[in-house]
C-alpha cells in the first residue's frame, strides 16, 4: 500500500475506566512538537476534571453504551477533522485504534497496552482477575460499574504504592461501561462481534502494538498475539515494542515521555518488525 502522507494531527483515544483528562500530560508534550491533539471522549464522557466528577455523581450516561455507539462516535471526529491524524489509543482505546485502522482511518496507529479484538485468544489469568469484579454478574452488562480502590491498583498501577495510586486514581477513575467490557470480553463467542477485525486487511494504515511488561489487566501475550496475527495475514506495516516493566497505568507513571515520543516518533515514521526493548 501506498505511505500516507504526513499528517500534523494526533488523536489521543482513551480506555475504559478513564477518561480524556488521562491524556493531560500527551497533549501537552504532542503540542509543544507543533501538532494538533484531540482527546474525544467515549459519548457521554466530558474532557476534564468535571467530567470525572460528573462520572462518579451520576454514571448513567455509560449503562449500556457499546462499541459501536464508541465507535460510530470516533468515526464522526475524526471526518470532522478534515484530514488523516495519527491515531493512538491506550486499553480498550487501542482496540478501537485497530477497527478505526481496519476502516480506512488514521495514517498510523498505536495501540499501548491494547484490548483484543475478536480472534486473540490469550487470556491470562490476571486479566480474568483484574476484570472479574465486573464480569463476574451478567446484570453488569447493562450498568456501569464503578472500580474499587483496590482492584484499580492490581489493574492499573501495580508498579505504585497505595497512596500513589490513591491518588491517580482520585484523579482519573471513572465507572466502566459493563457492556463494553462483556463485548470485549466475549468476543470470541459471538458471532458478528462488536470488535471484528480483519487481520488480512493489506490496506489499512501501519499499526505498532506497544505493551507494558508489568501490566496486569492486558499483560503483553495479548498485544504479542496480536502483533503476530496482523504480521502474519497482512501485508501492511505491523510493529511490536515491549516496554519491560511498566504498568498498564504507562502513559501516566513515571517514564511515560519515553513511550509517548517512541509512539509518535514511530507513527511518523513507520518500520515493520519487532522494535529493541528498551
């Protein structure tokens, strides 16, 4: 396929359980490189730190929204935009950075510590631990559910002390949408699956899989098999970074500039291949 174009654009999609206030710190170092960040939320979610408030106080606006509704949503910024951006999304948000890429979105796409799309089997068992308070009730798929202290530090910011994640958490947690979580989650038991992807897909744009070798909810077997799948039915550029150590909290905790200049860096200048850990 032909190389898109450069692009000056970056848009920033953000995981569940969290909101764009997550990416504060992206934006800030993307813009002072002279490109233009945008950070949509899913529907419902508002940027900034009233938006978290507003989550917490009345959470209504995420019970039941799924992936297409995300989707279809993302879709609709990014035509706005008027031009192709290069596309990153961190959890969940990595996964809708995959179907926007399989859409003909984006001139590159990043996916940090992705969710699976439809087909990746791997399911360790801290991820089943780490999403189990939610996937644990099948009423949970049309609510959403609030994440306890506790389970946000074994899921998000293991490599943080308590009161360090006390404090991130404070900060950014937000309650889940259970429907996109089960939509995910059992994907590979669904037919017609919200997160169907095309890894023979030779058109799409390049794609890097970035994962944190010290995440539990998405631990790197998952972006591994990922990055393998993509590798192996398509023709497109596919790459693959393994971050040692880090959390699933990467774009946050301490270090984080080093993933988000090897994200842009790569995105504007695409290698296939397994990248040299760092």
């Amino acid at each position: 396929m032909e190389r898109e174009a450069a692009t000056d654009t970056v848009v920033l999609i953000h995981g569940l359980w969290m909101t764009p206030l997550s990416w504060e710190h992206w934006v800030t170092r993307y813009e002072q490189r002279g490109l233009k960040v945008i950070t949509p939320g899913y529907p419902g979610i508002e940027p900034g730190p009233a938006g978290v408030e507003a989550l917490r106080n009345d959470p209504s606006p995420l019970a039941g929204l799924g992936v297409r509704e995300v989707f279809g949503h993302l879709t609709e910024v990014i035509d706005a935009l008027g031009t192709k951006p290069i596309i990153i999304g961190h959890s969940f948000g990595g996964a809708f950075v995959q179907l926007l890429l399989d859409a003909g979105y984006g001139t590159a796409g990043v996916s940090i510590d992705g969710a699976a799309v439809k087909g990746v089997k791997a399911l360790p068992f801290s991820e089943i631990k780490a999403t189990f308070p939610v996937l644990h009730n099948p009423a949970n798929k049309n609510r959403a559910v609030p994440i306890a202290e506790k389970d946000f530090h074994y899921a998000f910011t293991n490599n943080l002390t308590v009161q360090e994640s006390k404090a991130v958490y404070d900060r950014y947690a937000v309650p889940v949408s259970g429907r996109i979580l089960f939509q995910g989650g059992f994907a590979n038991f669904t037919p017609n699956a919200a997160t169907t992807y095309n890894f023979a897909n030779d058109d799409r744009a390049p794609l890097l899989f970035i994962s944190g070798g010290n995440d539990n909810i998405l631990p790197p077997v998952v972006q591994r098999e990922n990055y393998e799948k993509n590798a192996k039915h398509s023709t497109a550029i596919t790459a693959y970074k393994l971050f040692d150590g880090r959390s699933h909290y990467t774009c946050g905790e301490d270090g984080w500039e080093a993933v988000a200049d090897l994200a842009l860096d790569w995105a504007l200048a695409p290698t296939p291949g397994d990248l040299d850990p760092s």
